[in-house]
C-alpha cells in the first residue's frame, strides 16, 4: 500500500515536471515565462519602494505617502526618519512600530499597480484626520511604475522659487528708542518714505514662511515668526516680552531683540527665511531654507541689505518605485 502511494506520487511528480517543460518551452502567443512566473509570484501584493534619503527628520509630526489610484487616494503608509538616519513606519501618534533601513518598503494591494501619481505629506503625531492633510512636500506622476516627486509639482509646493527675492533692514519699531536700533529686524523698506513690504515672495497652499535669526558663533536660532505673506504682521508682531512695550511694530514681518537685547550687527548673525508647513509642530528650521544673509558687522539701521538666495540643496526629492 506504502509503495503503491509512493509510486503514484512519482507517476504524479514526472507529469507535472513534463507539464511544467511543455509550459517553458512553448508559451502562449504573446506571453513570456518571465512575465508568467512575476505574476504568479506577486498575485496578492505590489511593494512600494520609496527612497526617502533627502527627507529630515520630523518631530511631532510624521511623513504619509499617498497614491492616486484610478482617481482614489490611496494610503500607502506613515513613516519618520529616525535619530541614525534610518526609515522606521510609524503609527498615527508617531510611534516606530517597525524599523525599515535606508528605504521604506511596503506591501500594498496589487490593484495599487495603477498608480498615476505619489504625493507625500506632513501629518500631525496623534492625527486624528484619516485623509492627507494640506500639508504637500513632495508629488510625482508615475511612468512605467516609477515617480520621482519634487516640491516644485503642482500638487506639492508647486513653486521653484526661482524668483524669489527680499531685503530687511535693522531697527526696533516696538520702542522707537535710537539707542536699541540694532537690536531688531524688519522685512520692510523705507527708501520710498512710508514703509513697504520687502519679501517677494509667492502665497503657499499648506505652508507658510518663517523667518530666523542664527548666531552662526554659537549654533543658535531664534525664530521672528511665521507669516503668509510680506504684507503683513508675523505670528508673533515684534516678539511680546522680547520686544519693547510701546508698539506690536509694523505690518511686516519682524522681531525686536531688546530683552534680553540681542545686538545683531555684530557680523555673527545671519537672517533666514525658511518655508514651514502650517499648523507646524516641529520647533525647529526646516531644510527648506529659501533666502540668507549674513547681518554685515557695523551696519547702520534702516539700511536695506539684500538676501541670497539659496541653492535648494534643502528641497527634497523622493523616488517611488512600485514592484
Ligand atoms: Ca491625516
Ligand atoms: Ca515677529
Ligand atoms: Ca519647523
């Protein structure tokens, strides 16, 4: 009986090894073996493969990508940087719930083969909002199953900022004292006799625009606050307690350094303007880093000093590759 069950199972082995040659060695018209043998392989799942190298750090908040899957938006996962540099998926608070390596790789359902485009967002730790938030860093169509997404799409930040420009001047319109005029900054002009706005800057959708103060002796930064656009007052008007009493200043963005003072034509300060999402929950400059200059040593108030503009080497660019 053993070897009777023995000997069919042989008989049943060499016929599907015959089979198995007759189906390699005359396919059917139009099909390959490789294309067989992938899509047996892969029948349930595609992997989505990103390669996130250029992307920061967040803290507090957290990357999600999303596909457009035959017009739907499609999850694709929520993911972070960790402090070694490394990709780790995360739950909706934030929390690393697996450690990836130096891509982030998932299986997502096959149907998701589909996908026409990749777009990647900021989203708050605790999200309580299942959907993509405004907050938009990275888009890219797909093309033979592969996307590379930059800022400058349409469905991102959808600006290259190449003719982005500004000035500021130094000077402390929340005390009108003389003697303090070095210790704040204004992104305004004067030389037209009342104030104009000095940032030419274009409106965002998501994000908004932050100006800094870096003491590039020292490494530190102290933000002048966030803003919209150049024709108005920043998040924080001249700084509250840092700032003198008589006046929340103009309606430009800018910040007073009187107390404690900060004397910022010393030659150790530079300005920055960075782009931040709104709503941010991570304190720090974010990579995007637009316009700088370092404050020159001995410059009088109400002087216009212009702004460089950076180089994007800030300005991720992520690939999606679906396989
Ligand atoms: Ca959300
Ligand atoms: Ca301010
Ligand atoms: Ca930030």
């Amino acid at each position: 009986m053993k070897n009777l069950l023995l000997i069919t199972l042989f008989s049943l082995f060499v016929s599907c090894a015959q089979e198995a040659r007759n189906v390699s060695a005359d396919p059917a018209p139009g099909t390959s073996t490789t294309t067989t043998t992938t899509t047996l392989l892969n029948q349930q799942m595609i992997t989505l493969e990103l390669d996130v190298s250029e992307l920061e750090r967040q803290v507090g908040q957290h990357y999600e990508g999303w596909l457009i899957v035959n017009g739907s938006v499609e999850t694709s996962g929520r993911f972070n940087i960790t402090k070694d540099g490394k990709v780790a998926e995360v739950n909706k608070d934030g929390e690393i719930v697996k450690l990836l390596g130096d891509k982030f790789m998932k299986q997502l359902p096959l149907s998701y083969k589909a996908s026409s485009m990749f777009v990647l967002t900021i989203e708050p730790n605790g999200d309580e909002d299942e959907g993509a938030s405004n907050v938009h860093i990275v888009a890219g169509a797909f093309s033979n199953k592969k996307a590379v997404a930059t800022t400058d799409h349409s469905a991102a930040l959808g600006e290259s900022f190449s003719d982005s420009s500004g000035t500021f001047l130094l000077g402390t319109p929340s005390n009108g004292d003389a003697d303090t005029q070095n210790q704040g900054i204004w992104y305004l002009e004067v030389s037209a006799g009342s104030p104009v706005a000095s940032l030419n800057l274009p409106k965002l959708n998501g994000w908004v625009y932050e100006g800094w103060i870096v003491n590039v002796d020292e490494g530190t930064v102290n933000s002048t606050g966030t803003f919209e656009t150049a024709s108005e007052q920043d998040s924080n008007k001249a700084g509250g307690v840092k700032a003198g009493l008589i006046s929340d200043g103009p309606s430009f963005p800018g910040e007073d350094f009187i107390n404690p003072a900060i004397e910022l034509n010393e030659g150790k300060h530079m300005a920055v303007i960075t782009i931040e999402p709104e709503n941010d929950l991570d304190p720090r400059p974010s990579s995007m880093k637009l316009l700088r200059k370092m404050i020159p040593e001995g410059v009088a108030d109400h002087e216009s000093i212009n702004m460089d503009l950076f180089d994007k080497e800030g300005f991720p660019t992520v690939q999606a590759i679906l396989k």
